[in-house]
C-alpha cells in the first residue's frame, strides 16, 4: 500500500513570496490533516479535511494560509504572502475516517522563509 | 484546552538497556486516546503505540509498553532491549474520542539517542 505522498521535499522562499504544497492520501482514505511543525516543537493542526470539506480550521492563519481538497482527494496548502515565522515543516496525514482511526503521515515539507 | 507536557528534552540509552519516556497530559474529557510517535530524521512520523483511556490494561507492542495512569493523568513509554534503530525524536499525544476535530495534540517531543 502506497503510503502518503508530499511535495515538494524541501522549498526555500523570500518573505513575501507564495508557496504551495501538494499532498496525495493514502488511497480510500477519507479524513486528510496538515499539519505545522516548527523546529523544536511538535506538529500543530491547520486543517482538517473530511472528503472535501472543513473540519476543523481554527487554527489556519486565514489572512495567509488557504488550503483546499476539491475532489476529496489531493489536496494543496497555499501561503501567500509567506512571513518569517513560517518556516517549519507541513506535514500532511490521512485515516480512513474520523473515529478511532491510525492518522498515516507523509514525509513532510521543508519549508525555509528568508 | 487539552495539553500535552514532555519534561524530558533529550534522553541517552545504552543499546539492550531499557528507557523510559514520561509524558503528562491535561484534559477534562472521560475518553480519548494517547499515543506515542517517532519521528527519525526522515521526517516521517511513526506511531509506535497506542492507548484508549477506558482501557485499564497497558499497551503493548514487542518492545514497546505503556504505563498509563489515568487519575494522575501520565503515559509513559518504555523501550526494552533498546535498539540503535531506536534513536529519533518520540512524541507524546492525545486526541478526543468524541465530537469535533479527532485534532493529535502533541508534546514538544523528546531526542532519544541510543549509544553503541
């Protein structure tokens, strides 16, 4: 079983400029998170996906970070205008559903803000 | 708000001994799970194992188990035979059972490093 899928690896990028990550789920797979992991600290919930709708995405920076999963399937994280303080890794997860179910984590996004 | 405490930074085992990671934890819910991750430098989290609150008994996988104290509310892992395959950050976390986000929150984590 392919696992969960991330790109790009790595992505350095001048304050002030977009980025955009891509995620693929494991197949069949329902429920997609992303997640923000700064350097020193564990991974923080963006946003929660349920085939292609919002969950949960309290914790989103609306003003800059957009996330969207329009055929329940992939799904993209975009920044735009990237700041500093976002460099971290995106790591991207997905189960089959919403209850008692393993989250499956991708290898993450590098991503370095200068 | 539910919050995970990792005191621990960094941890130093010898390969074949034992370990132990503390984790404790804050929340008012009755039933959630806990978990513990490993995160080597691939990046790629891993769960190693994990535990449902209304369960007493502790969980165990191979050369892994969990000492889970739900009134104190602490979980710690435990390795035996620590292997050098071991070393890599391990991360304590919890999720509600039930209602809204199903949401890991997660300690700070811990660097594990097995010596030769």
């Amino acid at each position: 079983e392919a696992g969960v899928a991330q790109s790009p690896r790595y992505k350095i990028i001048e304050k002030r400029q977009s980025v955009a990550f891509w995620c693929n789920p494991i197949s069949g797979h329902a429920t997609l998170y992303w997640y923000q992991q700064i350097l020193g600290q564990g991974p923080k919930l963006l946003i929660q996906f349920q085939n292609n709708g919002v969950v949960d995405d309290s914790q989103l920076p609306k003003d800059r970070f957009s996330a969207e999963r329009l055929k329940g399937v992939d799904s993209t994280l975009k920044i735009q205008p990237a700041k500093l303080e976002d460099s971290a890794v995106y790591l991207c997860a997905s189960s089959w559903g919403r209850t008692h179910n393993e989250q499956f984590f991708g290898p993450g996004t590098r991503l370095t803000v200068l | 708000a539910q919050t995970v405490t990792q005191s621990q930074p960094e941890m130093s085992v010898q390969e074949a001994e034992t370990v132990t990671l503390s984790c404790t934890y804050d929340t008012s819910e009755s039933d959630y799970y806990l978990f513990w991750y490993k995160q080597p430098p691939s990046r790629q989290m891993i769960l190693v194992i994990r535990q449902e609150a209304y369960k007493q008994q502790n969980a165990t996988e191979n050369r892994f188990s969990v000492n889970f104290q739900k009134a104190a509310k602490s979980f710690s892992l435990k390795i035996s035979d620590s292997q050098l395959g071991d070393a890599a950050m391990y991360f304590c976390a919890y999720r509600p059972q039930q209602g809204g986000s199903e949401k890991l929150v997660f300690g700070k984590g811990m660097k594990l490093t097995v010596n030769p």
